[in-house]
C-alpha cells in the first residue's frame, strides 16, 4: 500500500476511470509486499489517463530511496513514462544501485512491445556487491563496471540481448569454494 500525506485526483468520478483524469500522490513509502517484496520510501507518483481505447498516459514515479526484491538499496530512482496510441516514450529512466547508476536516454518504442531494445546505461556498477546477487558461496569481486544492456520484451518476458560490461580500471574475480576436490 501506498502511505502517504497527499493524494490528488483531478476531476474524480465514481466507477471506472476516464479520459483527461490525473492522480497524484507523494507518500513516506510505497512497499510492494505481494509475491517480491520490494519497496521505495519517500515516493511521488503521478499517473495521468488521457485515454482508453486505446490505452494512453503517463506514469511518473519517483523515490528518494528503496530496496529491490533481492534487498539492494537504491536511491534517486526516477521513471517517466508516457504511452501513445502505439509508441511507449521513456522520458526518464535512472536509478543509483550497487554502488553506481543505471539510466536510459530518451527514447521511443513500439506499443505493444516488440522486439526493439531499450539500453539500459551501466555506470560504475560495484563487481563484489553485483557478484553478490549471486549468493554463490566463495564468489567475490572488486573494481567497477560500466557498458550497456539491452532489454528486450519477447514471449511473456524480458531478457537481455547482447549486453556488454567493461572493467574500469583494476579488479578482480575470486572464487574459492569451501570444499576442495580430491
């Protein structure tokens, strides 16, 4: 649930929503418990429907500071999207996690989406808290990655299509798992 201190509706009509009708609300948390239990504190969101047949609007969010489902913090999360008739334009897209950022430039797609990538930017992302993710006992890592991953919604899901990360400077990759092999 979204808790929070303000929350606007322009021009509210009871039952199912309309055309040209705007929500707003800024809140101490907004906490996603059901199934991943991610959460964002200190959030606004703003959705705006200009229509329905077909789909259109925009979707502004944005948190000061949070958690993914796997329990890494973020910060400065910033998502801007409007939907057209059939184009998804991403006005912003940037996120501070794992000890760098993660951002998109600007950029229209096809709606519903296709196979067209959206790149997300990779800046100095820390290798040991990423490696972490993992929870492969023995797995470490130092140094910083940047490059680009391309998101690709295909079948029901999204992957990423020829990404590329790149060391910046010094690091390292450890593995030294607890057994030995005779």
């Amino acid at each position: 649930p979204l808790r929070g201190h303000a929350l606007a509706v322009a021009d509210p009509v009871p039952g199912e929503p309309r055309e040209g009708h705007c929500a707003a609300a800024r809140g101490d948390a907004l906490d996603l418990r059901k199934g991943a239990r991610a959460r964002a504190e200190a959030v606004q969101f703003k959705l705006q429907l200009d229509g329905l047949k077909p789909l259109q609007g925009r979707i502004q969010l944005a948190a000061e500071r949070g958690e993914l489902a796997t329990g890494t913090p973020l910060a400065d999360l910033n998502v801007d999207l409007a939907l057209a008739a059939q184009t998804l334009r991403v006005q912003a897209l940037h996120v501070k996690l794992l000890g760098g950022s993660v951002s998109s430039e600007p950029l229209s797609l096809p709606w519903p989406p296709a196979e067209q990538a959206l790149p997300l930017e990779i800046r100095q992302i820390d290798l040991g808290q990423l490696l972490a993710l993992a929870k492969v006992h023995g797995l470490s890592g130092s140094g910083q990655l940047d490059g680009v991953l391309p998101l690709v919604y295909r079948d029901g899901s999204v992957e990423i299509r020829d990404g590329q990360l790149n060391g910046l400077g010094a690091g390292s990759i450890k593995y030294a798992p607890a057994q030995t092999i005779p």
